[in-house]
C-alpha cells in the first residue's frame, strides 16, 4: 500500500507543487482547497488586479498528478467552515484507509487581514480564528487521531516570517496586520506542541517557512515588476515543496523539529535542491 500525502490550499503555489512532489515520490496525494474549477469566485480572496480570481483549481492540480502516474482524491475544504475539516478527514480515509502526511499550507487569504490596529474590526479577527486556528486545529486533530492508530504520521505546518517577528513598517506602509501576524503566530506553536506531546507515540511535526515564494498570490500582490525585483532573494514554489518532502523522507529529519525552518536556506545547506538563483 503507497503512502499517503494529504496537502491543504493543493489549487496553486505551495500546495500544488507540494502535491506534485509528493505524487513523483510514489505517494498517493489527497489535495483540499475551496477553489475546485478554474474561474471560482470566493469571498475574502485575493484577486488579480483586474479582478479577476487567481489562476488555478483544484482539478487542474489534480490533472497533472494523474500525468505522473499517481492516484490522487480532490477534497473541497474551506477554512472559513470548519465543518469542512473534519469531514474532509473522513473522505480522505474512507478512500485511501491511512494518512501518512499532512501538511497544513492552506491560509485565508483577506486583504483585511493586513489592517492596521486601529482600523482592524473584530469580525476580521472571527475569521482568522477560524482560518489559522479553529479548522486547522480540527483538520490536524482528527488526522493525528488515524497517525496514532498507524503508528507514526507526520505534520507539516506552514508559517510565514510574520508569525515569528514584528512588521518592518507599519501595515499601511507595506508591513504586516495584527490579525495576519497572530494567526501566523499560532501557526509557529502547533508543531511544537504536536512533538512534545506525541512525539514518543510517532508524530513527528515540524514548522516551515517558505520565504518569499514566487506565488500567484504573491503575483496579485505585489504585480510581474515587483517579482522581477524580488527574484534574487525569493524562490520558486518547488523549492519548499522539496524541502517538505524531505521532511517527510529523509531519516535525518527528525532532529528539525521544535524550531522554525527557513525552507530556502535549509534546502541549499542539505542539497536538496540545487540553486535556483
């Protein structure tokens, strides 16, 4: 039986090149996001600056891992309905019967997030709670649950610098909201805990920092010239999606856990991937 890789926000960035690793490396792959077909619109999601939604889809992604050969289950998850999480679990196990990895890369995306203190109102907090906290709490609870059944399982949890340190500059001038901050923030405590806790039962949990990565969010966010201008200090999606797998591969990932990972400079320390610069 192949091992399964379960990859939340699979519909681009991150999470597709994750999924795509993850298939190339034997895997079967379970990928969750809100966006299923291409076009979708949602509420509280970045747009292009024409308005129109990002590329990319769930079924895209799952397209070009069938392309490699792998199986592959589309799961819809919205982190903004924590039901969803729970439920999403059970469809994966009710197909694949395990889950080996999980990893924790979808993020609410509202421009609301980035408000300054004063400006910031507190139904934006009652989203992030659910977004970074609530339904990453239940997805990972319940996953955790079959991982301690199986006997080991491993979580990676995707965190940003924001939830590690204070903005440059104020939000308003280019910086970090509060509400983005915090949720990153609890984002950096869960693998910790997870490790402490459960560590000696099997679950091996670790934090990963991508860095800046050459996104379609980041595209919508800062535009093609402000990418360009990045290009010496950012990498490509598949650079994280390396590192993660091997997190989840290599018998001397273990020793990583209980710190923050910076994916970038970790990959080019360990030749995982060679330099993309």
């Amino acid at each position: 039986m192949n091992k399964v890789a379960f990859i939340t926000g699979a519909s681009r960035g991150i999470g597709r090149a994750a999924a795509l690793a993850f298939a190339r490396a034997g895997y079967d792959v379970a990928i969750s996001a809100r966006t299923v077909e291409e076009g979708e619109q949602h509420p509280h999601a970045l747009r292009q600056a024409s308005g129109a939604p990002l590329a990319g889809s769930l079924t895209a992604t799952a397209e070009a891992i069938r392309t490699l050969g792998a199986r592959v289950l589309v799961v819809p998850m919205d982190l903004l309905d924590s039901s969803t999480a729970e439920e999403a679990c059970a469809t994966v196990l009710a197909e694949f019967g395990r889950i080996d990895v999980l990893v924790n890369n979808a993020i609410y995306q509202g421009s609301d997030l980035n408000a300054t203190f004063m400006a910031l109102q507190p139904d934006t907090l009652e989203r992030m709670f659910k977004g970074y906290i609530l339904t990453p709490f239940l997805l990972t609870r319940a996953v955790v649950e079959r991982m301690l059944g199986q006997g080991a399982g491993v979580v990676i949890n995707v965190t940003s610098g924001a939830g590690e340190s204070d903005p440059p500059v104020a939000a308003d001038q280019g910086g970090w909201g509060y509400a983005y901050g915090a949720g990153k923030a609890a984002v950096s405590r869960l693998s910790g805990m997870l490790s402490v806790e459960l560590g000696e039962r099997g679950i091996r949990a670790y934090t990963l920092n991508p860095g800046v990565v050459t996104t379609e969010a980041l595209k919508a966010t800062i535009g093609e010239q402000g990418v360009i201008a990045l290009r010496a200090g950012s990498a490509p999606p598949e650079v994280p999606a390396a590192v993660m797998l091997w997190l989840a591969e290599d018998e001397r990932a273990v020793k990583y856990q209980r710190r923050t990972l910076a994916a970038q400079p970790f990959a080019l320390e360990h030749g995982i991937v060679a330099d993309w610069r």
